[in-house]
C-alpha cells in the first residue's frame, strides 16, 4: 500500500504566510520560510507554496522566496501562483520548487497542460481544482476562488488528467478553513476515477478528519494549513494517531 502524504500549505500574500475561511477573512499566519523549515523537520511529506494573489492581480509568483524556502527545507515542495507559460515553469524548477501547480491558467488555456506534461513530464505538473457547490453541482473556481466557472469540477477533473497532469489539489472552498471536515464524497468520486494520486483540500479540523478523507474519502494526500500554523495538530502527533489508526504514513 502506498503511503499517505499530510502536506501543510503556506498560502502567501505579499510575502507573508495567511490563512481565512472560505478563500476570505485573511489573517497574518508568519514567515513562509520558517513555518516551512518547521514543517520539513517535523516530518511533513512535502510543502505546497500557493501565491494566492498572483493571478488576480496579473504577476508572477515571487522566485526570490521560492529559492529561500527550497533552501530551509528537504522535502519536496510544489508551487503554484500566476504560472501560465513554459517559461514561468521553468523559473520555478530553477529556483528550486520539485513541482508547480496551475489553476487559473489551466482552465483558460486547457492545452498548456499537455504542453507542460510533455516539456518537463507529467511528475511536475499538479492542477489545482478549486470547486464549489452551487445548487447541488460542483463547479471550478479561479483566480484564488473569486472567479466560478461553467465547468463541472468532476468532468475537468477528468480533462486534466487525460491531458497529462500528475496529481490533482482538490481543494473544496464550502469546506476551506471550517475546520469541519473534508469533502470526503466528492473527493472519492474523483479519486476513484481517475488513476493519477487526489491531494483532498479544505476543512481539516481533527486528526480523525484525515483518518476519514484517506477511508472514505479515498485521498492519496490531505493538505491543511491553520490547524498546522497555529499549532493546533502537531504533524507528529497527527502521523502517530494515523498509524494507530492503521492508515499507512511516513514515519
């Protein structure tokens, strides 16, 4: 059996780490380099850095930061935050990120993940899939969740695969910063149709909410990020229980 990632998020804006509640209501989080040499010495299985105003307000995600957290930490570490072209991908890799994630760009442009897959291997390529319920159908979201779109979260979900990404960050915005809980059903819907690795995103409160996503939920991964910046689930106390619990992790 392969084992379960718990990967901690640092959402960044303007240089900073920040967490709300359902993309909004921001609040100061700390140093994204600290918090991520934290995490890597705690025993996280990887590290995702989200720029989540990169997109909306039309820059590129920060290199300079990206090569400083690369730096503090040993873990593998995604980035994602306005990468649109082949160039902004291959900024990234050079600056040290293992893989980057695009969202908004995907959707606008569905080919650029063939392109990517192809240029750098499907490996590096993760798309973000920010979904939301709207009158009981899950729709895409972009532009850090501000954005809703005509496309059918499970139908893209699929698309992206088949065009050659790597994993998939489902992140469900009903559920982001609750704390009640993953979207364990449409988390499994999607998991268990496709055959690339689901990251489940959005609603860890409990260390049994990462028990439940990874058996009902069907996730390879779970990614949280205030339960993790404020201390309240330390990660190896988290892996401890998912152990006891029999769930297969990275000790």
């Amino acid at each position: 059996m392969l084992t379960k990632r718990i990967i901690p998020c640092l959402d960044i804006k303007d240089g900073r780490t920040v967490k709300g509640v359902n993309f909004v209501e921001l609040r100061d989080a700390g140093d994204p380099v600290e918090l991520a040499k934290v995490y890597s010495d705690e025993g996280a299985d990887e590290l995702v850095f989200l720029d989540i105003t990169a997109t909306v307000d039309k820059r590129k995600t920060l290199a300079e930061l990206v090569t400083k957290v690369a730096k503090a930490i040993t873990i593998p570490f995604t980035v994602g935050g306005g990468i649109s072209t082949i160039e902004d991908v291959k900024l990234l890799l050079n600056a040290g990120a293992d893989k980057i994630s695009i969202n908004s760009s995907a959707v606008n442009n569905p080919g650029v993940i063939d392109q990517m897959a192809r240029e750098f291997g499907s490996q590096c390529i993760v798309v973000a899939i920010d979904t939301r319920d709207m009158d009981g159908i899950d729709f895409v979201h972009t532009h850090g969740g501000r954005k809703p779109t005509l496309l059918k979260t499970q139908a893209w979900a699929k698309e992206v695969a088949d065009r050659g990404a790597g994993e998939i960050l489902l992140t469900s915005m009903d559920h982001d910063g609750t704390k009640a809980g993953f979207a364990n059903e449409l988390t499994a819907e999607i998991s268990s149709a496709l055959s690339i690795p689901v990251i489940a995103s959005g609603g860890a409160g409990t260390m049994a909410h990462f028990k439940d996503v990874f058996t009902f939920g069907k996730a390879d991964a779970a990614l949280a990020a205030s339960i993790f910046h404020f201390k309240e689930i330390p990660i190896p106390e988290l892996k401890s229980y998912l152990a006891d619990e029999e769930i297969s992790v990275r000790r």
